[in-house]
C-alpha cells in the first residue's frame, strides 16, 4: 500500500497481477510476494 501511494506521487502507477502471472511466478495474487525466509 505504502509503495503505491509513493508510486502514484511520482506520477506512476502500479497494476495486479493476474490469476495467470501469479501462478506462472508461484505466488498468490494478493501475496505475500517473497517466501518467509527472505530478509531484508
């Protein structure tokens, strides 16, 4: 949420993934995006 509101800002915008792009990368649509193990 955060990102998109600071993407819009800069004039950009951010789209979904669809059902079929979320399947191909293995996440869900809503996410979360990265598996639990991943650390900043």
């Amino acid at each position: 949420k955060v990102a998109r509101i600071h993407v819009e800002a800069l004039g950009g915008t951010l789209t979904k993934l669809t059902k079929e792009q979320a399947e191909y990368i293995g996440v869900d649509v809503d996410g979360p995006y990265k598996p639990e193990h991943y650390r900043y």
